[in-house]
C-alpha cells in the first residue's frame, strides 16, 4: 500500500490488507509517499491510499475486501 501518515482512508485501507493478508497468508508492505519517487508521487498523490498486487496498481481511494480477496485467491 502506498499512503502517509495521518491519511484516515490510509488506516481504513492498511485495516482491510491488515485482515485479508492474515486470513489468506500474504505478506505486504505499507510505503510512505512522502518519500517516493517524484514519478510516483505526480501518480498516486491524489489517489492514496493506493494498493498493489503483484506490483500491479489494484485500488485507491478505498480498499474493497472482496476485490482484494479475489485477487490475493
């Protein structure tokens, strides 16, 4: 997940990754975008928190369990 701190949709989002990766056995990462790439930062500042599967883009804004369950499954 790429968020920053105090981003109250960022902790609703690592809230959802937090329960689903337990349940399914994955792990993730939690990166700040107050330290990314320039690049990266024009890209996702206005849609975090922005979660990848794979190291493809999946959500922003919100984190949907299902969609995120559907694609760890």
């Amino acid at each position: 997940m790429l968020g920053k701190p105090g981003c109250h949709l960022c902790d609703e989002a690592l809230g959802v990754i937090e329960r689903v990766a337990g349940d399914v056995g994955v792990s993730y990462e939690v990166r700040d975008i107050t330290t990314a790439a320039p690049e990266e930062q024009e890209e996702y500042w206005d849609k975090i928190p922005v979660t990848f599967v794979d190291g493809e883009r999946h959500d922003f804004w919100r984190v949907s369990e299902r969609r995120l369950r559907a694609a760890l499954a």
